[in-house]
C-alpha cells in the first residue's frame, strides 16, 4: 500500500479514522436513524460531530403573488424546525459525551452539505436513504455526495 506525502499544513481527509463526522438531519425517520448511527460513531471514534440541517428554499416563490408571505411562513417553520433539532442533538451530545456543532442553513442540500463539509474539515458524511421515488431515478443526495469522491459517505436507511 502507498501513502502519499501530504505538505505540511495542508489537511488529508480520513488518515487515522474520522477526526469530524458530518451528519445530515431533518425530520424524517432515515435522518434520525443516520443521526444516532453518526451519534455512536463519533463517541466511539472520539470524533466530533457535525449536524448540518438544510431547509430547501421556494426560490422563484418571492415572485409570485403572495409568495412574500409565504416565504415569511417558511422562514418561521424553518427556524422552529431548526430549533428543536438544535436541542434534541445538543441534549444527545451531553448524554452520550460527545462533542456537537448544529447547523442550520438555507438552500440546496447538496451544495449546503458539502460547503460545511469543507469548512468544518469533516473526514465522513452520514446521510438518511431517501424515500422520495424519484430519487431511484434521478439520484438522491447520498448518491450525489459519493459521486463527489471526496468523503467516505455511510447511507443509513
């Protein structure tokens, strides 16, 4: 086995094991699933885990007739939906003893995910299997991110 020379200073993503777990989180049952199998990785890796939640935006809504309002209403339901997945994965990190991040962001989950995925040089990537049947077709956020090619992505279904 080979092992490049990395220069000094520059990060190498997943050499010794995960360092940061990065982990995305909604509502559904795969993504709570996704969240204690990170959860457990990460206390038992001494790894710290980051929770990345992503509210899909409406886009070109803000143009339509009312969508001022409704984009008013979905930025509420985003921040209360952030807000208890906040304290559920904060009360999870105190009991299991873990270090968390929660973040919430705006926008395309992919895109979202790896940006924090960069930023907090997460070494994995754990996911919820998507339910949506479209996905089966077009390729869901999992498949998308192991396409990346950059991050060992774990699929909990």
């Amino acid at each position: 086995m080979t092992h490049e020379t990395v220069p000094a200073g520059e990060f190498e993503l997943g050499t010794d094991g995960p360092s940061a777990i990065l982990v995305g989180m909604d509502d559904s049952v795969t993504a709570t699933r996704a969240l204690a199998y990170a959860a457990g990785m990460a206390r038992r890796q001494h790894a710290r885990l980051i929770v990345i939640y992503v509210e899909s935006s409406f886009g070109p809504v803000a143009a339509t007739p009312g969508g001022a309002a409704l984009m008013a209403a979905e930025a509420t339901a985003h921040e209360e939906i952030a807000a208890s997945l906040r304290e559920r994965v904060e009360n999870a990190g105190r009991e299991l003893g873990i270090t968390v991040t929660f973040v919430a962001r705006h926008g395309d989950p992919f895109t979202e995910i790896k940006q924090v995925a960069n930023e907090t040089r997460a070494d994995a990537i754990v996911v919820g299997a998507s339910a949506k049947a479209g996905h089966k077709l077009v390729g869901s956020l999992a498949v998308r991110l192991v396409r990346q090619g950059k991050w060992p992505v774990t699929v909990v279904p």
